[in-house]
C-alpha cells in the first residue's frame, strides 16, 4: 500500500509539472544589427510573447505565494527542512545504497528489525550530512547572488532628450523596452541603439576584447559579434558616453545566454568517487562470495537454515564500509571549510578531490589575471627613446597629454574615460595649467584636445591626445622615427596614444581651433597603455608551476598582444601560442595535440574556449576554467574544476562554477591545490581503515565459521564494530591534513588515481586486514580454550577487532589530536558498553572480566606485532612463489 501511495504521489506530481510547464514559444533568431531602426521597429511590434493561459497564470500566483510563505519566519523552518529533504534525496544516489538496503531488508526478513534499522540510520546519516554541506553552499551562493540584482532606467521616448527615465529591476525587462545608458551601467539585456553621444562599451565579459569599444547606430549587416557596433549586450558595461537603446532579447536569447547554454554539459565522473565505485565493485562479490562461504559453510556443518542465513548476512553487511561514502564527504566539507575561511565558495565539495589531481588550469586573461584598468606604461619622447612611467625626462609628454584631457564641467573633476583616467593618474596634479576650453574623446573623431595657459604666462596652447594614425599626420616637421616606435609599442600588446600641441596664433579663438582639424602641431611623443596584470598574478603562476600545475591563459587579444602580457604575468619568454584560427582550422585530434604544450590561445571565441578545455580532457589532461565572464561560462561548467569569481565576475560564470573565489585575490587557488592534494591523502588513509578493518572483519567471520560452525559475529555487532572502527576515528584520519608534506610534493607530478589510491593503498588495505584477523582470531581462540559461555568469547573477539584497528589508526596518526580523542574516545565508549549490563546484552554481548580483558589486550599486541612483520613474510613468501604477486590484490 506504501508503494502504491508513493507511486500515485510521484505520477501526480509529475502530471501537474507538465500540466503547469509553459508551452514552447519559438522564436526565430533575428540578426538585429543588420536592421536598420524603422525595420528593427517593425519588427518588434509584429512579434511578442503570446499570452500567459489560465494554467500559467495560477501557477504563477501558487509560486508567488509560496514565495511569500517562504519568508515568513514561522514557516522557515518546514520550508528548509523541505530543501533539506530534497538535499538528502539526491545524495542517496551512491553505489554502496543498494547493498545496504538489501542488508536492511533481509535482517528485516529474519525478524531482526533493530538490525534493519540500523543499516538504514547508518545510510540516512550519510545522506544527511552530505545533502545539509549542499544545500548550505547553494544558500550562500544563493545569498552573495541576491545582493547584486540589477536595475535599469527605462522611459517612454526613444529621443535624444525626450521622457524622464524610471528605475526597474532588470529581470522585468521586455522587447521594445527603450532603456537610457550612462557612464558605469552594467547592460541589462541587449539592445538596439536609438542613439548614441561618445559610447564606448567593455565588452571583455563576452568578447575576451580588453579594450573598449565604440558604438554608433549604424547597422552592421554580417559582423561578428565583436564588430557589431550598433548593439549593446547584456553583462557588458558602459565605460564613456550616453545612449538609448531599444531591448531586443532577454533571458535565453541573450548573446550571454548563448555562452551559458554551451555550459549545459555535465563532465563525467573521475577522482576520488570514481576510485570508490571501482573498489566498490571489485569489493562487492568478494562481499557476496564472503557471505555465501559464512552461509554454505554453517549448512555444511549442520546449522539451521535461519541460522546460517543470518551469518551470512552479519558477514556480507560487515563488508560493507557505511562510512565510506561519509567519510569522504566530511573529508571534501572540512577543506571545504578550510577554504571557505580563506575567501573560496565551494559549491560542490566533490570538486574538490579534482583539485589535487589537476595538472592544467586555464585563464580568461582580461579582469581576471589583468586589472581589466587601463594604465600607463611606457613613454617615447620627441627623441624617439622609449622610457618607464616616472622617468624625469618623459614627464613632459605625460604632463602634455594630461592637459588635453578635456573638464567638461568646468570645475575641474576628473573625466571618466579609461584613458583619460590611466593618462591623469599617471600625470599627477598640474596646478600651472588653467583649461579654457575642453573636447572629449569620440571614436568617430579619434582625438581629444583641450586649451589652456600656463599661469606661468605665455600665450594659449592647443594640446592634442589620439590615435596615432589621426594625431601624426597633423604633425609638421615630424619626425621619422615616430611611426615606427608606434608601430613596435603595438606589437608589444600596448595601446598607443600620440601627443601634440601648437599655440595659438593671434586672433584664434579656443572655440574656433577645436572646431577646426588639427593640423601644424608640434609632435611631443607617444603613451603606451595596457591592462595591467594585477599584483598578485606573477606569484599565482609561479606558484601554481612549482605546484606542478600548467598555467594557459585564454584571451580575444591579438597573439603579440597576449605573448607580451603572457610574458608580464609570469609565462616564460618562449612560451608557446596557439591561435583560434588554428584551432578552426585543426580536427578534435589534432587541437589535443597543439594544446597538450600551449601555453597561451589567442584570438580565441567564446565557443572556442570550450573547444580548449574539451580538447585538453582529451589529451589526457585534469582541466581547471578559472573566468569571470559570461563568455567563460561553458569553459567553467565543462572542466574538471570550474572557478567564477564574484567580486568581479558575472552571474553568469559565478552559476556555471564549481568553487567561487569570494575576494579579489587569486592566490588562493595554489593553497586550493594544497588542499586537493591533502584531501587525496587523507581520504587513503581512510579508506584503509574502512575497507581494511571490514575486510579483516570477514576474514575473521569465514575463519570462525570453520572453526565453529557459525560465524562469530552477529549483523548487530559487525554494525557496532563499524561504528566505533569506521565512523569517528576514520572521520577524524579524513578531515586532518596529512602531515607529510613531502609525500604531498613527491606526487604532485604523478596521476593521485594510482600514486595515492593505487598499489599503496591495496598494500596498505591488505596489511590492516591481516593484521584485524589476527587480533579477533586470537582473542576469539583465548575465550574459547579459557572458562566461559560462548557469549564471552564472541564479546572478546568484538572488543579485539575494534581494538586492534583502533590501535593501527592511532599508530598512523598518532600527532594528530582529533584522532587521539576520537580513538580513545571509542575505545572508552566500547568499554563501557560492553560492562553496562542491559546495553552490552541488547548487542549480543556480557561484560568481561579482567581475565578476558587481558587476553584481548594480549590478542591486540600480538597482532600489532605481526603487523610490523608483516613486510618481511610477505617478501619471503613472494621470494618462494612468485606468482604469487600477480594474485594479490
């Protein structure tokens, strides 16, 4: 009745979802930058979103009221154990679920319900812990993304100066909405411009393109989407200038929408989950091998059929490491922790297992290893010598160049354009220079240009700052070296600004001489800017190198333009680029082969950024995405390791990211890799715990059955056994950094797969198990040949199996502190259940004498003794019989 009840629910709820789910709308893609403005009007009047049906509209208010609900405080608590619930639901799809279930059901089956329930709780508290670590990261993504929703200004009149502007939240936004721009705007949607005065859009969020873009209103029939000039584009920002624009696309349809629904991929399972579900699967027919041996044996020996079915199960359930899946998931939540404390978001914790296996990492180049800030770094004198920012003797140029930047206002506030800013920062004050008359910057134009005097006397003077290709030809007497020390600064990535300026003669006007084309000036030199590399990114790739991990970064600039900063940020000087053209031009196999080296892809799109990361998994690599623009958000979503960076990053990469660096400061990524790697180990010497002490435990249960006709241990104890052996102490071993550094380094160059959870770790496995059997052997045999019941004997032998391991973890660990208590802490616990009367009776057991505690303390040494030769037997044994070595596990 249950089952049918659950069915009805799921089909139900599954029904109402169609029912509710909005009918697709297709809508053809419209190349809107080809249009003119009557045709992009007409256009869209003729289309429009059909209207919302009955259905849609109840649904709408249904989610609107539980919103509201949701946000009352009485109702908080039911709402999140609801998402806790769903939490929990989706992390019980793991490999070991199954079989624990199945263990549940036929102790249930053999009348043991308190055993069946104790299977379940230990696989609930799994899920449990794991579903609250993901739903608490995603309520803080969810949080850090809520303070960040984006206004726009939207009015009526699609004219120069017509309507007043009113404030919306951008998420409301509709096609032929008309929307105002200015200066530091964030886009909210694309857009069509209406007009435009002096636009310059940052367009490096979607194009990778580091330097502003001017805007007009013309159409661009066939540009791609770099060259499209009459369009503005969500998730860009306004740099210089005003306009208005009339939206286009919203939502899915965006251009940004575009590059997240590359990002619709999910990367295939690796690491260490991947390593669990192979020893899972290599573990599970020794588990029904051991309990089918405990089963056929007992029968053999003429046990009841019940009898010798519980036995198996008892056997086959203590194969089964319940903590397995736990202790890897507080591992990934304690360095998740860690990292969080050092301004890392970890949205996933499995992602972070990849960290140390990482030998690749990727970089957007603009805003996130560079400033994304135009600076000044280079000046050429009138000599043609080329010079460092702060050198005395191309202070003139600089000075020259910062009074033609224009104070549109009159009173002296600094202008907002990039360069302007990067010219006046450099510049410093200028209290001899008094600005009559000011002319900004516009593309169409190329050039700025002020008047002024120096109140030191003089006549006025026209100063002129632009485009070399419109600043020199005005020149006289220019001289022949200018072009080409242009020329190279451009091929060093720099943006070249040139520097003029004339007096006036007598009679001209301020206002007139602007008006005028310059012409008959006075060459001063030349300004190279660039987008700096941010202070902290020589130190991330040099550390990231030491931490054998490669670094490639991923730009739109030109290839000279990205190996010269490649250069400044940290690469070598011959550090290999590859082209997108290249990369077009190359079949799947052959882009695995040029990047495999790379180490910088230039000219690259943004669909080509995901081509990269796929292409470097199919060389081989583990494959970091580290951006902060929409057009990094497939890359981000389909590595191994995506990074989105929020303080500077968009919605759109913060989303597709599996870790969100918090803060501006990269350099957390290296200790990211720290922890990956610390992760790797810690989680070994876990596993070994687990699956070394379940796999003494039915070496032991096979060997009694032998021995006695049934197996030692009851389902109850083998739980017990796992709960005082697996669950704390192994948690603890997880979740403390391994302190073996060296260890740590030495593998950093190797797969983690095979140098960490590889032959070490069967070795490792192996030694534990023989050494568990030992001890519950020898401890069973001593209650057996001393005075005694049964009960005691099999009391001894479950103080012995939890003993030893406990010894061998605190052996291993023994500085660490966590897993002094936790050891000990076990230990005390067991005692004290096995000498309390009703509980010790509840688990099968009686309480022991000091003669049975000494022979489990004798049973203990001698197995720790065994332990440590256990090397020497097996190197004797393999010297004799060779082919033994094949078969050993």
């Amino acid at each position: 009745d249950a089952s049918a009840a659950a069915a009805l629910l799921s089909g139900t709820r599954a029904a109402v979802g169609v029912a509710m789910a909005r009918a697709p709308h297709p809508r053809a893609r419209v190349a809107w930058h080809a249009l003119d403005l009557d045709a992009v009007r007409d256009r869209l009047e003729r289309e429009g979103e059909p209207a919302a049906t009955v259905v849609e509209q109840a649904a709408a208010r249904l989610r609107a009221v539980a919103d509201r609900a949701g946000r009352v405080p009485v109702l908080v608590p039911a709402f999140w154990s609801w998402e806790l619930a769903r939490a929990v639901r989706g992390e019980l799809d793991d490999p070991l679920t199954p079989v624990l279930a199945v263990g549940s059901a036929a102790s249930a089956i053999l009348g043991s319900v308190v055993d069946a329930l104790l299977v379940v709780g230990a696989l609930d508290l799994n899920a449990l812990v794991g579903g609250f670590q993901r739903l608490r990261a995603e309520r803080a993504l969810s949080g850090l993304l809520a303070e960040q929703t984006q206004k726009a200004r939207v009015t009526d009149e699609p004219e120069r100066e017509g309507g007043l502007p009113r404030i919306m939240d951008a998420s409301r936004l509709h096609p032929g909405y008309v929307i105002e721009l200015k200066t530091d705007d964030v886009v909210p949607a694309d857009a069509r411009l209406l007009w435009e005065d002096g636009l310059e859009v940052d367009e490096s969020a979607l194009t990778g393109e580091s330097l502003p873009v001017g805007k007009s209103v013309d159409p661009a029939p066939r540009a791609p989407v770099a060259e499209r000039y009459c369009m503005v584009f969500e998730g860009t920002t306004v740099v210089a200038g005003r306009a208005r624009a009339v939206v286009v696309d919203i939502g899915d349809h965006t251009e940004a929408a575009r590059a997240v629904a590359l990002a619709a991929r999910t990367p295939a399972a690796a690491g260490v989950q991947a390593r669990l579900q192979e020893l899972t699967r290599k573990a599970l027919p020794l588990t029904l091998a051991g309990g089918a041996a405990v089963t056929g044996l007992s029968l053999l020996r003429g046990a009841p059929v019940r009898q010798a079915v519980a036995g198996g199960v008892s056997v086959a359930v203590a194969a089964v490491p319940e903590g397995l899946p736990l202790v890897a998931t507080v591992a990934q939540l304690a360095a998740a922790r860690r990292l969080s404390r050092r301004g890392v978001l970890v949205r996933t914790p499995r992602t972070l297992e990849a960290l140390g296996r990482m030998d690749t990492i990727c970089f957007d180049k603009t805003g996130t290893l560079t400033e994304n800030r135009l600076r000044l770094t280079r000046v050429a004198g009138a000599d043609g010598t080329v010079r460092r920012v702060g050198d005395p003797e191309a202070a003139d140029a600089v000075r020259t160049a910062a009074r033609a930047v224009p104070r549109l206002n009159g009173d002296g506030a600094r202008p907002t354009h990039a360069t302007d800013e990067a010219v006046l920062d450099a510049a410093g004050d200028d209290p001899g220079w008094t600005q009559v008359e000011g002319l900004p910057f516009e593309t169409s134009r190329g050039y700025a240009a002020a008047v002024g005097r120096d109140r030191a006397g003089g006549p006025e003077t026209l100063v002129v700052k632009g485009a070399p290709e419109t600043v020199l030809p005005a020149c006289a007497d220019l001289p022949s070296h200018a072009l080409e020390v242009a020329q190279a600064l451009a091929r060093d990535g720099l943006r070249i600004i040139a520097v003029a300026s004339r007096p006036l003669r007598r009679g001209e006007k301020a206002a007139d001489v602007l008006e005028q084309q310059p012409a008959k000036l006075e060459f001063t030199g030349l300004l190279a800017l660039a987008d700096v590399p941010r202070e902290t990114s020589p130190a991330l790739v040099r550390g990231l190198r030491e931490a054998g991990v490669r670094p490639v970064v991923l730009t739109g600039d030109h290839p000279q333009t990205a190996h010269a900063i490649a250069v400044d940020l940290g690469w070598p000087e011959d550090a290999v680029v590859v082209t997108g053209d290249e990369l077009a031009a190359a079949d799947r196999t052959a882009r695995s082969r040029m990047l495999r080296d790379a180490d910088v892809v230039a000219r690259v799109a943004p669909e080509q950024k995901l081509q990269v990361v796929e292409s470097l998994r199919d060389a081989g690599r583990v494959v970091g995405m580290v951006g902060d623009g929409a057009n990094d958000a497939a890359a981000i979503r389909a590595a191994d390791i995506g990074v989105g960076i929020s303080a500077r990053g968009s919605a759109a990469a913060r989303n597709a990211a599996d870790l969100v660096v918090t803060g501006d400061d990269l350099l957390v990524l290296v200790e990211a890799v720290r922890e990956g790697r610390a992760l790797w180990h810690s989680v070994a010497d876990a596993i070994a715990i687990l699956i070394g002490g379940n796999a003494g435990e039915v070496g032991f249960g096979i060997l009694g059955t032998v021995l006695s006709g049934s197996s030692p241990l009851s389902t109850r104890q083998m739980l017990l056994v796992n709960l005082f052996t697996d669950l704390f102490p192994a948690m603890a071993v997880a979740v403390t950094r391994t302190g073996d550094p060296e260890q740590e380094a030495a593998d950093a160059g190797a797969p983690l797969g095979t140098a960490v959870l590889g032959e070490p770790l069967l070795r490792q496995i192996r030694h534990r198990a023989l050494t568990t059997a030992l001890g519950a052997t020898a401890a069973w045999l001593f209650g057996r040949f001393t005075p005694g019941t049964d009960r005691r004997s099999t009391t001894m032998a479950l103080c012995a199996v939890v003993g030893t391991q406990l010894a061998q973890t605190l052996a291993d660990r023994r500085d660490s502190r966590l897993v002094q208590v936790t050891s000990l802490g076990s230990a005390a616990a067991l005692v004290a259940l096995v000498q309390t009367p009703g509980v010790s009776r509840l688990f099968g057991c009686t309480p022991l004498g000091p003669v049975a505690w000494t022979g489990v303390a004798a049973a203990i040494v001698l197995a720790l003794a065994g332990q440590r030769a256990l090397p020497e037997v097996e190197e004797a044994v393999l010297k004799y019989w060779p082919m033994l070595a094949e078969r050993l596990p």
